[in-house]
C-alpha cells in the first residue's frame, strides 16, 4: 500500500481478513502513520521509505490526488513488473500522470468513503457491495477488489469522469456551497440551533477533507461545470415555479422522487 490513511488502511484492513494468507506491506509520509499501521496489524511492515514497496507483487497507490503525480514519478524505481493500481477519486488525469511517469496502471475507483479522514477512521466494512471502477479488467486487481467485498465495473477513464462528475463530485460541490451560503447568513447562529436531519444529510460531503475535495474538483473541472449548469437550470426552474406560486410545482417534485425510487430498486 502506498498511503496508509482512510482508503488505503480500510483496503488492507478489507484484503487480509478475506485473504489472511496475503503479506501487506506499506508505505506512508507520516512516521506517525506508519508506526500506527504496523502496532494495530493493518501492515506487516510499514516506513517512510518507498524501498518498502520492494517487498510487494501488487501495488495499490491510496495517497490524495495533487499528490498522485510526484508519487508516480518516485514509485517508477520501485514497481517493474508488478501491478500497479490506485483509489482516486478521478481518473483522466491520474491515468496521464502514470503513463508520464512509465506505469502502467490498472486505474481503480472504489464508490464509497466518509468523512473522516486518516488511519483512525479505517473500517474493513467500508468497501461492501460498493461499485469499483476499473480502468481495464486486470485478473489480479480484480480479485483483490472482490476480496475486499466491492464489485468492479470496467470503463474508460473518460466515461468514468463525466458519470462520476454527476453521482458524486457535483454532490460535493452543491454540499459546500449550500453550507456556505447558510453559514454566511446572519441568523446562522440561531439556525444552527435548530438544524436537525436534513441538514445533516446535506452537508455530509462538506465535512469531508478539503485538500482531497479541491483535487477532486480541479481534476475533473470541465465535466464538473458541465454538471453544475445543469443543476444551475433545474434550481431555475424550481425558482420560477415557486415565485410564480405555479401549482405544477409539484410536477417537478414527483419526477424527481420518481427518479430516486427507481434508483433505489435498482432500475
């Protein structure tokens, strides 16, 4: 594991209680990390060396987005003729990167995660029954994908950006900017007060880390705006109906609670 906190901790966590058979090895920037991962039995050995990395066949990168480039560029030593995928969150760019660097990369995306952040949040539970893209349909990948409890879907990059940009990446955005916009209204702190379950629910994603949410958001930017002009539109919609106290109103409440109750049966 190249990055040992939140994703790349869980993921090793998820592998060695379906795989017991499985050595981990990892590496971290963190001393703090690293000494963490080996006492609590997420990594057989664990440093602040790449050299650790030497030990593995497979090699799974789980470090932030802007990082991803440089980390590339320092792996490439270290993983000739292993396996090489990671966790980001995007993939067109990361995929570039990779290649610039010489690796050849099993591009990987698992749907799920949480707000916190680090080595103290890892839960092996975290990847069952989630989507998990892959770039290309690589055996080895696979089964650790599986293992870990999650089901892989294969597509390009490309695709994977402009549907990720949608069911994920516009969510976060609308979920900072709708605390924001809360947060600077000036009975704030009375609202605060009587904030309950929807506005836990929205703004969920905002509570996540903001390094991370930044590097997401700049390295799909064009489908991202693409995504938020279209929200743009339909909060106009909503806009005029309800000034105009239209009575189709409600149209546009069903249809959007009939798109949801498809999803949510799978269809």
């Amino acid at each position: 594991m190249v990055g040992l906190g939140l994703m790349g901790a869980s993921f090793a966590l998820a592998v060695k209680r379906a795989r017991p058979e499985v050595t981990i090895v990892g590496f971290d920037r963190d001393p703090a990390t690293a000494r963490k991962a080996m006492d609590r039995d997420i990594a057989s050995a664990a440093d602040t060396n790449l050299a650790v990395i030497d030990m593995a066949d497979v090699v799974v990168v789980a470090v932030p987005i802007l990082a991803m480039r440089d980390v590339f560029t320092s792996l490439r030593p270290h993983v000739d003729g292993k396996v090489v995928t990671d966790m980001a969150s995007t993939k067109a760019s990361v995929m570039e990167w990779a290649a610039a660097a010489g690796i050849d990369l099993v591009g990987g995306h698992p749907m799920c995660g949480r707000e916190a952040a680090g080595i103290d949040g890892a839960d092996p539970e975290m990847f069952k029954g989630a989507p998990w893209i892959l770039t290309r349909d690589d055996p080895t990948v696979r089964e650790l994908v599986e293992a870990a409890g999650a089901h892989p879907l294969v597509m390009d990059a490309a695709t994977h950006d402009r549907l990720v940009a949608g069911v994920s990446h516009a969510a976060l955005l609308l979920s900072v900017g709708y605390v924001l916009a809360l947060s600077g209204r000036a009975d704030w702190p009375d609202a605060a007060k009587v904030a309950s379950t929807g506005f836990r629910d929205m703004s969920r994603l905002a509570a996540g880390d903001p390094e991370l949410s930044a590097g997401i958001a700049r390295t799909n930017r064009d489908n991202v705006l693409e995504l938020l002009d279209g929200i743009s539109h339909s909060l106009s919609r909503l806009r005029r109906h309800l000034e105009a106290d239209d009575g189709r109103l409600v149209e546009l409440f069903e249809e959007a609670r009939a798109v949801r109750e498809r999803w949510a049966r799978g269809q």
